[in-house]
C-alpha cells in the first residue's frame, strides 16, 4: 500500500466513524450546544462537510494567498433537515476531493506547498491533508462530547 493509498484510507475511516456517530445524535437533540458560543450539533456537521470542500479549494489553489475571491460556497447559508440530506449535499464535493488525492504522487505530497500565512504556516501537501482528516476527527470528539453531556448514549465508533 503506498502513501496515497494510506491517505485516502485515512480520510475514509474517519469520515465512516463520524457518519456513524452523526446518524446516532437523536434528532431532538441535532440543535443542542453546550453554551450560546457554541455550534450545535447540526451546525459542526455542517462545518466538517464545508470546511473539507473548502480545504480542497485552498489545495488546488496552493494557499489562501491564490484564493480566488470569486469562489462561491456551496454550503453557504444552507439549512438541512437530516444528517442523510447534508451528507447527499456533499457527496460529489467529496468524491471531487478523494479523487483529487488519487491524483496525487509522492512528490507532490514532499515538494508541494500550501501557503497558509494566514494562519501562520506553509506546510507540505501531505501535512496538509493529514491536518484536513485531523479537523474532522477533532469535531467527532467534540460531538462524543456533547453526547456524554446530553447524557445520551454514545456510539461505539471504535470498531
């Protein structure tokens, strides 16, 4: 298996425990947050499913400093009415992704940078994607998290 392979493969596992612990969120609970300062647990969804296409709008464009101010926001202002809707929205974005990754090669990943100054760093290509799979997994543990303060039952994600 070679490092793309792997990649994808990571991208895939995270993305099936999160789809496996947002069908578990009981739908009077979908609009729970912890404090008004927080996403609810429809909006995190949401913000994982955006912030992957837009991710990979920062790749093609090697960092936030070629980002083309005439990108428009598919998931912008979008309001859904189940986890199976938002994930059928952002189907073809995420195909276009992983078959963007399978269009990558080694070299890419070790000699391609992303500028992002923005947030203060460049990073290789493949530091990059692995951050990107980072993000979801991140707001999955804060979603167990809400689940445990809501005092409902969690899903075994770790299969």
């Amino acid at each position: 298996m070679n490092t793309i392979d792997l990649i994808i493969m990571n991208f895939n596992e995270v993305r099936r425990r999160s789809i496996k612990l947002w069908n578990e969120i009981p739908l009077n609970y979908i609009d729970w947050k912890p404090d008004e300062e927080a996403m609810t647990c429809s909006e995190m969804i949401l913000h994982v499913l955006e912030s992957e296409h837009i991710y990979h709008q920062i790749l093609l464009a090697k960092g936030t400093a070629n980002f083309s101010g005439e990108f428009r926001n598919p998931f912008a202002d979008k309001q859904f009415n189940s986890v199976k809707e938002e994930l059928e929205f952002a189907k073809p974005y995420r195909e276009d992704f992983i078959n963007y990754i399978r269009d990558l090669n080694q070299e890419d990943l070790d000699e391609v940078k992303i500028d992002r100054s923005d947030a203060g760093y460049i990073r290789t290509l493949g530091d990059m994607l692995l951050r990107i799979a980072y993000h979801e997994s991140v707001h999955t543990g804060q979603l167990l998290d809400y689940m445990r303060t809501m005092n409902i039952d969690r899903p075994k994600i770790w299969d």
